[in-house]
C-alpha cells in the first residue's frame, strides 16, 4: 500500500470480464492517473474482445455531503449547476 493509497479518499473500483490481466501495477497506475487529472471520470480498458469499466467509488457519507451542497445552493436562488469536462479528448494507448 502506497501513501497515495492511505490519503486517498476515494478507491478504485473495476468491473467487467478479464480482471485478472490488470496488474497491480497498473491498478496503481491508473489510481494516479485518476488523481493526477480529476477530469477524468472513468476509464475503459480494452483487453482482446473484452472490455473492464475502471472508475471513482467514493464513500456514501461523500455523496451525502455532496448532496446537501447541492440542496443548499439551489436554495440560495440558483436555478442551474452546469457540470462541464476539462477535455473531450479520449486517452487512447
């Protein structure tokens, strides 16, 4: 385990066929490139024909405190939140 692994406060979750050809190395990897760029909201990756869904999994108690945010800056008079992207771009290898 990795201080990046003890300070962060999400993990890393992977779902979908293959899982054991992504190395613990490159689960690493993608965790820090998951930190590194916060744009990124998942990843895909592609292994033969099958494909693993790599992704942010954060705690219920942060999507709690993320909720009552977003309940109490909709009551200070905003009538919209616009969530955009930094990038479009896809990462390819």
């Amino acid at each position: 385990m990795s201080l990046d692994d003890r300070t962060r406060t999400w993990q890393l979750v992977m779902t979908g066929y293959d899982l054991r050809h992504v190395t613990l190395e490159t689960q690493a990897d993608m965790a820090r490139l998951l930190d590194l760029d916060p744009s990124i909201s998942h990843l895909t990756l592609e292994i033969g024909d099958d494909r693993v869904h790599v992704a942010r999994d954060w705690p219920s108690d942060q999507y709690e405190e993320a909720d009552r945010l977003i309940d109490r800056i909709a009551a200070s008079g905003m009538s919209a939140i616009v969530s955009t992207m930094a990038t479009a771009n896809p990462l390819a290898v």
